[in-house]
C-alpha cells in the first residue's frame, strides 16, 4: 500500500522560474561577465596589485611579497626568480610548454620532487582534529584566534620547506573565505625561490550528497555554497553530453572562482561490478555512453573560449582534467574496494580488460576541443591481477608496462601521471585497516615505493606532503643509473606539471577578488541549470494509475529515515540517528507537509542502496577471529542474502602479506544481512503500490 515516489517538481515553478531568469539576466550576466575575468581583479586594499598590459594579460602580485616588475618592449612582466633579467618561463608570449621547459632546467632536485608531491587533504579553515586537521601558532583552529584563510603551521611547512605547489582542497567555509585563503597561499610562495604559484585541486564538489556533507575521502568536497548537479549516475541517467559538458563549464567557473585549477575528475571507469560503491561516481557500465560523457566532462572543464581563451583552448575558464581511474577501476573482485587491502584485487572473468580502456583511449585522449587530451590521468589502487605480460601483479601506481609501455608509448599519451593518494605509505595490521595502500609492493620501504613509481612512469605522488622520501629516490636512481638520467627523469615530469599550471595564467595572475568569487559560486543561473539536470536526470520506473506527476497541493507524508550504527571510513562506529530524508522547506513549496499519515494524500518515500554492515564492504574481521577467511558477499538486496551461488574459489590470489594463512577470497555459502536505511510507512490512501 506504500507509495514509492521519486521527488519532483512542479512544472508550473519551472516556467514561473523561467520567466523570473531572463529578468535576472540583465542584472546577472554582466556581473557574471566581470567576475570570469577573476584573474584580471583584484582588490587594492589587500595589498595585491594589478597591473594592466597592452594587449596582454593583466599580472597580479602581492606588494608584501618583494616582487618587482621588469619593462620590455613597452610590456610589463613579473620577475618571479628577482634576478632582474627577463627568463623565457617569465615571458607569457612563449608557449607554455617552451616556458615549462626553461623553469624545469633552473630547478633544483629539491624543488622539483616538491613539485612531484600532491598534498594530504586540506580543509578552509582546517579542522581542530582528525581528517584535514591543522594548527595555527600551535593550536587548533576554535582556539587560536585565526582568521579562516590563514595558512596552517602545516601548510607554511610542507609550502616552504618542501616545495609543495599542489594542494588538495576539501570542504571551504564560504567562497569569499576560499578565495581570500587562495590569495593567502598565493602571496607566501610568490616571495619563495622561483615564484611558482600553487595549483590547488579538488574532488568533485557539486553533486547533492557532496553539498550536504562529506561521505568519503574520494569526494570531500562538501563545504561553501555551489552549484548542485547530478552525480556520474545521474548524469549518465540524462543521455545527454550536452547537459554533461555545460555542467563541466559551469564547474570549472566555480573552480576557478574558489581557487581551483585541477579537478580531480572525472571518473570514468566501467561500472561492471555493481556492488562496487563508487559506481554511483561513474557513468555506468556502458562504453559507449561513458566514452561519449567522459569527453564532454572534460571540453567542458578545460576549455576556455572567447576573451577568457590565452592560447589553444586554455585559459582563464579552464581547469585540468585528471581523468581516474586508469586502466579502469571498475572490475573489483567481489565488489570490494581497493582504498582496503581486501580489495586489493581487480579481476576481468570475462576477459574484458581492452573494454575498461576505452573511455581513455577514445574520448579522454580525443577531446573535441582544441585543449586534445585530459591534462592528468590518475591510476587506481588495484592490482589488475595477470593482465601484464611480463607477468606482475603489482598495483597500476607501480606498473611500467601500465604507465610506460601502454599508456604513453601505445597510446601517445604525454600528461601528468598522478598516483592515487597514499600508495607509498605503509599498510595496515589488517585487511580492514584504512591505512596506506602500496599493493604489490607491501615488503617494500617507503622509498624504495617512489623509486618504483618514477621508474614506471609516474610524474606526481597523491597524499604525500613531505619531499624526502623522493629526494631519496632520486638518489637511488643515480646510483643505478647515474646523475645525467635521474635529472633528465625529473625534468621530464617538471615539464608536464609546470605546462598545466602555465595554462591557466597562474604565473601572470594567481589573486581572486573574493567579493567577485562570491558572486560566481553558487549564482541563481548556475543553480538553475543544475536545478534542471536533475530534472532531466531522474529515471521513472513505475508510473501505476498516472500517479504523477501530482500537480495539486495536496497533503504529503515523508516517513523519516531510521539509520542503524555503521563502521565509517576509518573504521569506528558511528551512532544510530533518526533524521528526514528530504530537506521539508524545499517540499512545502509544492506541498503541504504533515508528520500525521492518517491525514496525508500521499507519501514521498526516499531511499538509498543497501549496504552490509560489517568490518568494511565485503570483508568481516568477526568472520576472521571466528576462523573464516574473513571475505563476505557484499549484497544489492535488503535483508539476508546468502552466496549460494558464488565461486568455489576466488580469481585473484590471497592476502601474502598481513594474512598469509588465506589463499583463497571465496565466500560461497556465507550470509550477510543488508540495510541502509529503516522506515516505516503506517498508511498511504493515495493509491495502492
């Protein structure tokens, strides 16, 4: 009798919405067409000046920085290493490339490895403990009196001292404090060594879950107001690169606006394992719609057009791409993840390793747009477990035939390669410990790890915010190979991270204006169009007696959602909450909303997937102590499931390392019970189910 109804709109509000965007253009569009020329102002009473150039670009720079202007041939430019001469990485009428080259060569071995890091993950202000913490002058942010764009004690450290100049941002308090933390970070390293401007990054930030909190490491965007768009699934749900693309250059805006010149997205892997818990992230199963979403995801982001174009599609709109999860993340065995080393393990029963490479090899590398390519690829945490020829089963991060041999020499691909974070840190004591990830190369040392992934092919460490652990595999190269080719490996990846920073006019103009940035992120007419992909990507399933769509305003009924104690990420138990699934303010414009079910006319009933409660998805610690193998079947269906139909025994090999005494990953036969969320639902008289 209960009546499972997605949320929707009234088309009414739509049109009345309409009608109120095109009066709100006139006033909007011209703020809007100030405001995507952030590089280009900046306020004088922060003490960051601007400076006009005849036909060029406008250079920005923070007068408490020491940097001095140079004059040449009537045009102004930066002398970001202040030896008073006009270097070819300082002359913005070179090619990027040609500039990335120069700056290469006129750093030390220290800076570059510096370069080669990607920060642990950074909250604005930082948070007092735990994930994305800091201090300030030695105390936590509540306690210290700072303003919430000031740089941690941390970040002065890792940005001085090790040379950092990528930085993953996580939740921002608002868009102005984003941009004056931006303009912050900007100025300390501009009056460092050779000027380097920092290139910040984030994970997707704009899908509804990621706006309303932070549920995982890999999309901690949450935090600031912004646009809210479908996620991988919803957008794939629309069928429509056009609504995908124009969701990319609205999102590169807010980016840039927010400081942000690389996303660490999209996420393209092949979701032919459904159990996987980021497939929700994806574009689906399907190749051929994922191909087609991945390169409008991405000409949206990076391009630039117009009078915010610098040169060959790049400009003052566009945001690297970092396409993940090379060679394709898809395939987990059993359904688990290889953030956890019971998920270690990618498998391809059907033979379909080729298929997981085709949303890279054929749109990600073949953009329609004049930018080519994704500007960074992103290997995953698996081990493709027997797809090398030379016999490895190493995690993608350490496979030269993956990076070296496949992805650049066979697919001609010459970006940025960036692990994923934390593959050279040490592993947990157990299968379930969220620690570091460095599969296949468990026995290894820290060190010894980087050294692997430079030699495969990697230009950029995720997660490591501390240059000796490079340094010292630089040193270990030259004593295998010598000092000529370690410096010409590191300049090789020098060259590719400095070309994506020169792109985007950061080494001319880094500053926001944080009023400006206010107006950008989050505007009416971005939300609007996120607004209508929902719309658009909302799937009817059932439609029995036309139900829908329910114009009138009638009385509703949102059952609240029972949430049962969960182990989160990090693996502690969270408390059980009663909480509504639905925000009511935004319900009661369209309808009437009683907590009574007697009285209501229908029931708005929202949930979400199933999940099994255990240790981590698809892996139970009880079942290990008890003298199992610890491996449980990750079930799509609420209630008890039992594998009585799975394999015998489990493709990929057993755990050597933290558990030697298991070699084989199998569950046939075992049962888990699976919830997400409890709700009841006591009379619905709308109409039957």
């Amino acid at each position: 009798m209960a009546c499972f109804l997605r949320e929707q709109s009234a088309i009414t509000e739509i049109k009345r919405k309409r009608i109120e965007q095109k009066k709100m253009r006139k006033i909007i569009l011209p703020i809007l067409t100030m405001a995507t020329m952030i590089s280009a102002s900046v306020p004088q009473e922060d003490n960051y000046i601007r400076v006009e150039n005849p036909g060029g670009p406008v250079l920005g720079y923070c007068s408490r920085s020491g940097m001095k202007l140079l004059t040449v041939d009537g045009l102004k430019f930066k002398d970001l290493n202040g030896n008073g001469a006009l270097d070819p990485y300082e002359d913005w009428r070179l090619a990027p490339v040609e500039r990335a080259k120069d700056l290469a060569s006129r750093m030390s071995v220290e800076q570059i490895a510096g370069l080669m890091l990607y920060s642990g993950h950074q909250a604005v202000p930082s948070h007092d403990t735990g994930f994305a913490s800091g201090s300030y002058n030695g105390q936590p942010f509540s306690q210290s009196g700072a303003r919430p764009w000031q740089l941690t004690d941390e970040q002065k450290q890792f940005l001085q001292q090790d040379h950092v100049r990528h930085i993953l941002l996580v939740d921002v308090q608002s868009p102005e404090v984003a941009a004056r933390w931006n303009n912050t970070v900007q100025a300390f390293v501009e009056g460092l060594g050779l000027g380097i401007p920092v290139n910040n990054s984030s994970d997707p930030r704009h899908s509804g879950q990621v706006a309303g909190a932070t549920k995982a490491e890999f999309n901690a965007g949450a935090g600031g107001d912004i646009s809210i768009w479908p996620d991988g699934l919803g957008l794939a749900a629309t069928f429509d690169p056009t609504v995908v693309k124009r969701f990319g250059e609205i999102a590169a805006q807010e980016y840039r606006a927010l400081g942000i010149g690389t996303a660490l997205s999209p996420q393209i892997d092949l979701a032919t394992e459904p159990r996987w818990y980021r497939a929700g992230i994806t574009f689906g199963e399907s190749p051929a719609l994922a191909t087609d979403m991945a390169r409008a995801y991405i000409d949206g982001f990076q391009t630039s057009t117009g009078e915010q174009e610098i040169a060959d599609g790049w400009g003052y709109h566009s945001v690297n791409a970092m396409v993940k999860h090379w060679p394709g993340g898809g395939p987990e065995e059993g359904g688990r993840d290889a953030h956890w080393a019971f998920g270690k393990f990618a498998v391809y029963p059907g033979n379909h390793f080729q298929t997981h490479l085709l949303p890279f090899t054929e749109r990600a590398f073949r953009l329609d747009g004049k930018t080519g390519k994704a500007s960074a690829v992103m290997p995953y945490y698996t081990i493709s477990y027997n797809q090398f020829p030379d016999g490895t089963n190493v995690a993608n991060g350490f496979s030269h035939y993956l990076i070296t041999e496949l992805l650049r020499q066979q697919y001609g691909y010459d970006g940025v390669v960036c692990t994923d974070w934390g593959i050279t840190a040490d592993e947990g004591a157990t299968p379930a410990e969220f620690a570091g990830k460095p599969w296949g190369l468990e026995v290894a040392t820290v060190v010894e790890r980087h050294y692997a992934a430079l030699m495969a092919g990697v230009d950029q460490f995720g997660g490591n915010n501390q240059a000796g652990p490079v340094i010292e595999a630089f040193r270990m190269g030259v004593r295998l190979h010598g000092q000529e080719f370690m410096r010409a490996r590191f300049e090789a990846s020098a060259v590719r991270l400095l070309t994506n920073i020169f792109r985007l006019g950061l080494f001319e103009n880094p500053y926001l204006d944080p009023q400006q940035s206010a107006r950008v992120v989050g505007n009416p007419l971005f939300m609007e169009e996120g607004y209508t992909a929902q719309l658009k990507s909302v799937v009817l399933l059932k439609n029995k007696n036309q139900v829908l769509p329910i114009r009138e305003r009638q009385k509703v009924y949102i059952p609240p959602v029972y949430t049962p104690p969960v182990r989160d990420w990090w693996g502690n138990w969270t408390k059980a909450s009663l909480s509504m699934p639905a925000e009511v303010e935004t319900v009661q414009k369209y309808y009437e909303v009683t907590d009574d079910p007697t009285q209501a006319d229908f029931a708005l009933v929202l949930i979400s997937g199933p999940y099994t409660n255990n240790d981590g998805g698809g892996y139970d610690m009880r079942d290990r102590k008890a003298g199992g193998n610890g491996y449980v079947p990750i079930s799509l269906q609420y209630g008890l499931y039992t594998a009585f139909r799975a394999r015998a025994h489990s493709i990929a090999a057993g755990d050597p390392v933290v558990d030697p005494e298991v070699t084989n990953r199998a569950y046939k036969d075992k049962a888990v019970t699976a919830a997400k969320t409890i709700w009841r639902l006591d009379r619905c008289d709308a109409a039957d189910d």
